[in-house]
C-alpha cells in the first residue's frame, strides 16, 4: 500500500482541507483570505495558454535516429555520422488550420516537426506530410491562413473564402492537388510521409555546398481515409489520431521511418529547368534520385501532454553545424517566424523548458531574466561579451556556408527559370493518379468548391485545374455543375 503525500500550496506549505473553502460562518460568504482557494482559482483561469495560430493540434512522441549510410561527403553533421550512431528526437505531428479541439481526420496537411537533440545543440527540422506548399512568398502567408480560418462575419470557415484565396493564387494548384486527393487525410499518423518541403543547405568539411530535401517515408505503408471514413470517425472519435499513435508505442509496436534524401550539387541550382527554391515544387526523382540515409524511430509516449508536446517549440532557424538555410522565400519568413510566435505564446525563456532545451549538450550564453526564468539566471556570472572572466565565447567556425547574393534591395517577384510554371508539375501528379484516385480527387474538390456560390471565383479556381491538365480541369467543371445544379 502506497504511503499518501501531503497536499500543498505552490509554496510548499500543507493544505488542511481541499474540500470546503473559508468562510464567514457555516452559510456565510467566501473569504480572501484563503490563500489555498486564491492561488487554485487563480492559477486555474491561467492555464491555457495561447494555442498556435496554425498547428494548433497535435501529437507528440520520443523516439531516436539512426544513420544507416555515411554522408559524409555531403555534411559534416555529427549526429549524421557514423553509420549506427543514435540521436535522441522528439516529433510533433499535427493538423494545421483547426483549433486544438477540433477532429484529427479533417482534409487538411499534417504538420511534421522533428527535434533532433544532438551533441552540437538542437536541430529542429519543421515540415509537412506534403513535399509542396500553398504559397511561395512569406508575403502572403498571414492572408492565406485567414483565408482557411473561421470568418469574421459568420464565425465558421467559409469555402468561398478558401476558394477566393486560391483562385487568386495560382501557385496553390499543385498543393490543392494533394490535398484532396487521397493523401489528403492519412488514416494514422503512421502511415504518412513527412517531408522537409523546404529546400536546405548541406555543407561538407571540405566546405562543398549542397541543396538538400529530406523525405521520411513511413515504414508502416500509406493508408488513407475516404471523405465519408473520416467523417464517420470524427463523429466517433474527434481524437482518433492522437489515440492510435500513443497505443501503438504503448504495445510497443514502436512506428518508424526511413530518411531519404534528394542531393543536387549548389552548381546545379542557377542553371535547374525551374527555381529549385520554390516551395510548390518538388524535385522529380528521375533528376535527383532519393537516397536512403537514415531511420526515424518513436518508442517513448510523453509523460505530461501539456508540458511536452503543447510547450514543445520547434524553429527552423535552430541549425548544427554541416546544416543551413536556402533561398527559399518561405524558409526565409519561417526563420524569423516561428521563433516570433514562441515567445509570444510560450515567454523569452520558452527555450529552458525540458522538452525544448538542449539534452545532449547545455546552452551557454548572455540571455537573463524575462518571465519565468526558472533556473539560477547564471548566478553572479558577468552578462555581457566579450569579458574578461571566462565567459562563452564565439567559436569562429561558420555553421554553414555563405549564400552569394547580389542585385537591388526591392521588392522582387522570383527570378524565372525556363520551366517555371504553375501547373505543370499539378497536371503531373493528376496524371500519375490511377483512375479511382482521380474519380475521388474530383469529388472531394466538388464538394467543396459547389458550396461556392460567386461565379467569378468558381470560373478561376476551374481555369486552374483545366491548365494544370484539360481532363482535370472538365471533369472538376461537370462535378461542380451536377453539385451546384442538381437534378
């Protein structure tokens, strides 16, 4: 029989009884002067904190990687290397435009986040369960994100407003594509790929650049959901994924992935047949093959969902030397983005919290004070640099190669290269679909485009489509019409 402990305030001292408050009397009215009954209520109406303006709900899991081939030729990354090595992780996957309580299976992308606790510090790696994205511009990501939030009007997400947006944004095709068809709601976290999306920097110890995208495709296989499955399951089961993911690593069948990567030489960039850097694009496998590198195991459930997954905090800007950033516009938004966002929603000390701060090293800098500052604020140590006294000091060895730039500070729409297009690569992906795949990628887009009623917005999202291949675009075209003229 286990010996109870004594309950206490946040101060330590014991509560006599948590079942009745102080009054004045019997039936008398309450007093404030019952501390216990002060510091319960008030840190009750405090415990929600912001939830993320995207992302907003998500799971999350422990886990390790493994290099299975040497990349040194292409990193000087250390948890990379050698070949066996195990770097702690910690991912967060999550939907995107809901709020926290809204259903796992609704049509939306999945955010796939990894912490890679490595000896050099964190490295935080943020992409989706899709290779591409809406938008290439960090410029418009606030107006698309409202464009897939509720109304300010009505309250509720409205599909003229997701349509508006996406008439007017071209770009879009390619993930709209992706979207509704079949991958659009994976049946489990498991049995979806994750990818970077992004384009990266790796860079060798010979200081040899090279673009990188990473690709974790799941070793449990893709499984999808049709529109009416995950209807019937949100309905039943709002949690459904959350659940699945942690009874799965509870039974032990721990779920896992295998890195891959697609390499092409800094060389290659300026000369590619379109921008390299555009994130609504992916690279064609015929141009640069994947190459298996690695694996991406979970085997451990949080403790505390609140204080490990809620507060986990990912930033892409969080790189290791051998890693770097791209041109990539909306890289280059998210660097500066993500990291905005935590400390608004989380406090400037976001980064000593358990989940988020460094395990197989310890940070060392001048940062003091702020909300929250927890631990010893570095004691008596002198906060700034350089000192005299034994401080941190910078280590005069750049993280990652310089990125040549030149031209006029302005306000720029993309360089063009010569197979630049905003639909090729979307009437690709039509094309691959097998005939049931693209019978359900039209029904899912007529579904929701026949509750658009403004014609003009109607006529431009059906000239995307009809662009991105003529079968695609009147096959759209007839369902829309059956759905917003029926017989």
């Amino acid at each position: 029989m286990s010996i109870k402990t004594t309950l206490t305030t946040d101060s330590g001292a014991p509560v006599a009884d948590n079942q009745n408050s102080q009054t004045a009397g019997a039936n008398g009215p309450v007093l404030i002067q019952d501390h216990h009954l002060i510091e319960k209520l008030a840190h009750f109406d405090r415990e929600r904190i912001p939830e993320r303006v995207v992302h907003a709900k998500g799971s999350g899991a422990y886990g390790y990687f493994e290099p299975t081939a040497d990349v040194s030729r292409w990193t000087m990354a250390r948890f990379m290397q050698p070949v066996g090595k195990r770097t702690e992780v910690f991912i967060r996957l999550s939907t995107v435009a809901g709020e926290k309580g809204s259903a796992d299976t609704v049509r939306d992308p999945r955010g796939f986040a990894i912490k890679f606790y490595t000896e050099d510090g964190n490295y935080d790696l943020v992409g989706n369960n899709t290779p591409v994205f809406f938008i290439r511009d960090p410029l418009k990501f606030p107006d698309f994100i409202h464009s897939q939030k509720r109304d300010p009007y009505t309250n509720v997400q409205e599909p003229e407003n997701v349509w508006d947006f996406f008439s007017l944004s071209p770009e879009a095709t390619h993930q709209f594509t992706w979207l509704f068809g079949d991958r659009g709601i994976p049946a489990t976290l498991r049995n979806m790929d994750g990818f970077s999306s992004h384009t990266y920097q790796w860079v060798n110890a010979q200081r040899e650049v090279f673009w990188v995208k990473y690709h974790f495709k799941t070793d449990q296989g893709i499984k999808c959901l049709t529109t009416e499955e995950a209807q019937r399951i949100a309905g039943q089961d709002p949690d459904h994924h959350q659940r699945d993911l942690m009874k799965t690593i509870e039974r032990g069948e721990f779920p896992s992935w295998t890195l891959k990567m697609q390499i092409m030489p800094a060389a290659d960039a300026a000369g590619y047949r379109f921008n390299p850097f555009d994130l609504t694009k992916v690279w064609p496998y015929k141009d640069y093959p994947l190459i298996p590198v690695g694996k991406l195991v979970l085997n451990r459930n949080p403790e505390n969902y609140f204080a490990e997954v809620e507060q986990s905090a990912f930033n892409p800007a969080h790189f290791v030397p051998g890693i770097g950033p791209s041109p990539d516009k909306m890289l280059q938004g998210r660097l500066f983005s993500y990291g905005d966002t935590h400390r608004y929603r989380l406090g400037a000390n976001h980064m000593q919290l358990p989940v988020n701060r460094p395990h197989a090293t310890a940070a060392a800098n001048y940062s003091r004070d702020g909300y929250m500052r927890f631990d010893g604020n570095h004691g008596r140590a002198k906060n700034y640099e350089p000192n005299s006294f034994g401080g941190p000091a910078q280590c005069n060895s750049p993280t990652w190669a310089p990125l040549e730039v030149h031209g006029m500070a302005a306000a720029h729409a993309p360089e063009r290269h010569r197979e630049d297009d905003d639909f090729v690569q979307a009437g690709n992906l039509y094309r691959v679909m097998k005939p049931d795949e693209r019978g359900r990628l039209i029904d899912n887009i007529a579904a929701s485009l026949g509750q658009v009623t403004n014609d003009k917005i109607v006529e431009r999202s059906l000239s995307h489509f009809a662009k991105a291949d003529p079968d695609y675009g009147e096959r759209v075209a007839i369902a829309v019409r059956n759905r917003r003229n029926p017989r």
